[in-house]
C-alpha cells in the first residue's frame, strides 16, 4: 500500500517580543491584586455590584496571567527550540533573543546523547546518557537544540582493508544541524544514528583500498596511508548521504588514527624494512657504479695508467666493494708490479 503520508517541513516561528508582553503581564497581576482587595472592600462598604465585579475581573486576571508566564522563551545564539501544538509540528525558534509564543505549545527535547555533546563532553559517552544530564552545565533536562558544529568521534574499529590485512581505523566527524525537523521526528535519536552510519561507512571506504601501495600503482589504485584527502573526501559524501533523512551537514570527515592490527604489525613492520633497506641498496649500487665509471673516465682521460679488460674489471670490484661494503674497507697496499 503506498504511503501518502507528506512529510514535514521545516517552519521558522515568528515570535512576539518577549520584553513587552512580560511588561503587560507583570502589570495585569499587579492589576488583578489591586481589583480583588478593592473588590472585597467594596462589597464590605456596601457597593456589592461593583466589589463583585472587582473581585471577578481581578480573579480572572491573577488566574490568566501566570498561564502567560508559560510563553516566554529564551534563545541563545545558535540555539533552536521545536515547537508541537497538541501533538502535531507548530514551528522552530532559531532567532536568539527573548520571546513570547503561544503558552499552550510544547517544547520537544533534544536525545539526551545530543545535551551531553552541547554539554562539551565526550562523544563517545553517548551511551552513559541515558538519563537527563547536564546541558552546557546546566543541571535538568534542557528542551534546546544545538545548531553548532559539534565533533564526533568514535572508537576505534579493526577493519580488513582490500588486500585481506586487518588494520585499526579511527575517524573524526564534524557535523550540525540543519534541519530541525528531520532531526527530531524523522530518527529516534539523530546523535546515535550518525555514530552508526559513521562506522558504516568507515567499514564500506576501508574495504576498498590497501593499506599501502608502490608508488606506481599509488597513482592508479591509491591507498589508505598515501591518499588520505581522496579517503577523506570519499567518506564525507557516503556518511553525507546516509545521514541527510536526519536533517545533519557534515562538515569534515577526517583519519585520525592508522594502523596495522596488532596481531599483524610486527610482521608488517619487517616487510617494511625489508622494502627500505632494498630501496637503499638500490640506491647505494646506482650510485657506485656511477662512480667507477667516473674514475675510469678520468683514468683515461689523463692517461695515468693504462688497464687491459682483465685488471678493469678487478678494479671495478674492488670498487664496487669498497662502495658498497657495510663496513669500512681494510686497504691492502700493492708494492710490487701492477703487472
């Protein structure tokens, strides 16, 4: 059966000042003491009509205006209230300041997972707040939402990425809200949400790259160590379209931790330096045979001393010895006949 349910938009309430109309109330209080004491003493110097009509007038004024006091609602910056009427979606206060709305409409609460994050506290607490906490310090349960940019980070999670290894990932997500709507009615708790969409989404990014690569294919494949703007980019837009139902931006997603497993990491970090020290062995050998070309240029060159193909080719290794020994070369000293 379709659903022809529409779904709710996002209204921006117009409020009334606030400053005015507690004015006027405090002053019709103030008023309504005034005509119920003259009531009674009218009605006590025999002006019954007019004492009862005091006392009435009076009565319903100090019976009134504290329901009033019920209205007035204080916005910080970057601060929303969601409004319901009786059950159903009356509107959102997101301009800061003091103002007076309907007494009758009730404010919704934020999850109390999204208090402790406006509180400052750690994200990853997000299961300890179970009960109403503190809001930004305050004690009780606050009935405000946080616009701000606010961070999410989860705990670390052992993934295996594309080549099999395990690997340690942990991230951190910067997000807000912006859509106050969403947000409240459309997840049961939008804080929690986006911490399982993130972890969703790590799992899904990290399957598809290595951990490292060569530098040939680091350009065609990329990887999790040497492509870490491409990794970030990537993970910001699949946590973007799993969390936008939840009316959230997400700002930034970064890696803040890398790292082989445990159970892995020692035999890793050998093949690791097994791979430098080939690199510098390969260096250290491009670079000696460049040299003994160069002494047997310039041997020739200034005609020093002539070597047939038989004492080149000792000369070379000896060079080439010396070049690339891992231990300083102990000089034998040749005082007879080259020949």
């Amino acid at each position: 059966m379709a659903n022809n349910k529409t779904p709710l938009k996002e209204e921006l309430l117009k409020a009334a000042p606030g400053i005015p109309i507690l004015i006027v109330n405090i002053l019709a209080i103030l008023l309504g003491l005034a005509l119920t004491v003259i009531g009674g003493l009218w009605c006590g110097g025999g002006q019954l009509a007019l004492g009862v009509t005091g006392i009435v007038v009076g009565s319903l004024l100090l019976a009134i205006c504290p329901v009033i006091f019920a209205g007035f609602k204080s916005v910080r910056p970057n601060e929303a209230i969601v409004f319901t009427l009786f059950g159903k979606y009356y509107g959102t206060l997101k301009s800061a300041g003091f103002f007076f709305v309907n007494p009758f409409v009730s404010a919704v609460a934020p999850p109390p997972s999204a208090a402790v994050m406006a509180g400052n506290n750690v994200a990853s607490d997000i299961n300890n707040a179970g009960k109403a906490g503190t809001a930004g310090g305050r004690s009780g349960p606050s009935n405000k939402m946080s616009l701000k940019a606010l961070t999410l980070n989860n705990a670390r999670q052992k993934i295996n990425d594309k080549l099999g290894n395990p690997v340690e990932v942990g991230i951190v997500v910067i997000w807000r809200v912006v859509n106050t709507v969403d947000a409240m009615f459309n997840v049961d708790d939008y804080v929690e949400y986006l911490s399982i969409q993130c972890d969703s989404a790590l799992r899904s990014i990290v399957r598809l790259y290595p951990y490292d690569t060569t530098d040939e294919e680091e350009a065609s494949t990329g990887s999790l160590r040497g492509s870490s703007e491409e990794i970030c980019s990537v993970l910001r837009g699949e946590i973007q379209s799993k969390v936008t139902i939840a009316g959230l931006e997400i700002l930034e997603a970064r890696i803040t931790h890398l790292a082989y497993a445990p159970e892995i990491a020692a035999a890793m970090l050998q093949r690791q330096q097994a791979s430098a020290i080939v690199d510098a062995r390969q260096l250290i050998v491009d670079g000696a045979v460049g040299m003994v070309e160069m002494a047997l240029a310039k041997l020739r060159e200034h005609g020093v001393v002539e070597l047939d193909e038989e004492r080149k080719a000792a000369m070379v290794s000896n060079l080439m010895v010396v070049l690339c020994g891992n231990r300083d070369a102990q000089p034998v000293v040749n005082s007879g006949s080259l020949y």
